[in-house]
C-alpha cells in the first residue's frame, strides 16, 4: 500500500459521524463493523514490556487468571500473546531507560467487548478491579496485579483503529 498509509479502513462512515457530533459514540465492536487491515512493511508486531516488582507473580497472573497464552522463553521468562493491538500518542514527559536508550512511557489498557461480564468474570476469580467510570471514550476499570501495579481495562466507545475478533 502506497503514501505511507497503514491503516486502511473499509468503513468509515462512524468515525466521521463521531467527529461531526463532536463526541465519543457507542461503538459496534463486531469484526463486521471494524475492519482495518495493518500493511505496514516495516513492522509485523508490537513486544510489550511491563515493569513489575513482582514479575514472577505477575507473569503467572495473566497466564492463570486472565487466561492469556504464553510461550516459556525460558527458566519461567513468559512471553504472552497480545490481542491486536491500536496506539495512542499522549502527551506526556515520563520516560524510560531500557537497553541503552531512553524510550518513550506507555500505559496498558485491554480492550473488552462486554465490560460487566468481563468485570463478573474477573471476580469470580478473585479480582478486585478498581473503581468503574464513564471516560467518554469508555467505561475503565483498573486490574489489579499481584506485583502491586494495575493495568487498565475498558469497553471502547470510540472508533476502533483495529479489527476485534468475533
């Protein structure tokens, strides 16, 4: 795909009346709906590094309790498959040291499609999440980790820059 475009949207409709109204809108989450095709030739992924002080505890977490697959790097190092994944750029001062350089701070969210059954879910094994609100953009919740930090949680209501799985 030509002129730097990576995201090609074959429906676009609700984004532009979600500008026009000039307000977060309910999104339809179905793969129907939401259809973007990543075809950047310079990047096939995205590796996400979070920072624990407990990261044994918190490797286990995602992999017990959120159910997410993983593959052994090695003596117990998980590497967790992703779902897609969409970023937004901030503004912001936070930084971080890694590898020599000095990168950019992100903040983790997962997306969910039916916020108060995940919530149920998440509950019925023992999780506490953090306090519900209504962001415009979603309804967010905080997951607690094991290690002390949380990672957000939220049922976007704003146009999707990938595909949700059905």
């Amino acid at each position: 795909m030509g002129g730097g475009h990576f995201l090609r949207s074959t429906r676009t409709k609700h984004r532009n009346r979600a500008a026009a109204a000039g307000r977060a809108a309910q999104v339809d989450l179905s793969a129907e709906h939401s259809k973007r095709v990543y075809d950047a030739p310079m990047f096939f992924g995205t590796h996400l590094l979070l920072r624990s002080r407990d990261a044994e505890a918190d490797r286990a977490f995602p992999r017990d309790v959120l159910e997410i697959p993983a593959v052994d790097f090695g003596e117990g190092w998980l590497i967790f498959v992703l779902p897609p994944a969409e970023m937004g750029v901030h503004p912001g001062e936070e930084q971080i040291e890694h590898g020599g350089e000095n990168l950019a701070a992100g903040t983790l969210y997962l997306m969910c499609r039916h916020f108060r059954a995940t919530m149920e879910k998440l509950a019925g094994k023992g999780v506490n999440c953090g306090p519900v609100h209504e962001a415009g953009w979603g309804m967010v919740t905080s997951i607690p980790l094991p290690g002390g930090g949380s990672v957000g949680m939220y049922e976007p209501h704003h146009p999707l820059a990938i595909e949700a799985a059905s």
